[in-house]
C-alpha cells in the first residue's frame, strides 16, 4: 500500500471511533467531556485487546516458520 492509502485508512478508523465515542457519550451523559474521554479510552482499550492478540499470534506464526526453514 502507497502513504497515502495508510493515511485514508488510520483518517477514517479514526472519524469512526470518534463517532462511536459521541453516540455512546450522548446516550450516557451529554454533559461532561470526562464521560467523553472515558468512553474513548474504553473502546480505544477493548479494540486494542484482539489487535495486539493478533500481532502477538502472527509474529510467533513467523518466527516458527522461519525456524523450520
């Protein structure tokens, strides 16, 4: 993929966490920005959780089959 294909990629990943984050905020609390930050950092956390158990996978994936090599 080209710079500019990552960029569009992470710009819309991010409108859609931002997205979720305020519809979750609205429905919860309007008011507060720290109802805001607080349901960001909770998503931004349960989505990191699979991502990083999927690196974690692949990488030692990798090195077991360059070890067979």
């Amino acid at each position: 993929m080209r710079w500019i294909d990552w960029i569009m990629v992470s710009l819309m990943i991010v409108i859609g966490l931002s997205c979720l984050t305020m519809s979750a905020t609205w429905m919860a609390s309007p008011d507060s920005i720290f109802a805001y930050v607080k349901t960001l950092f909770k998503i931004c956390f349960w989505i990191s959780v699979p991502v990083i158990t999927a690196a974690i996978f692949y990488v030692l994936m990798k090195t077991k089959r360059n070890q067979d090599d």
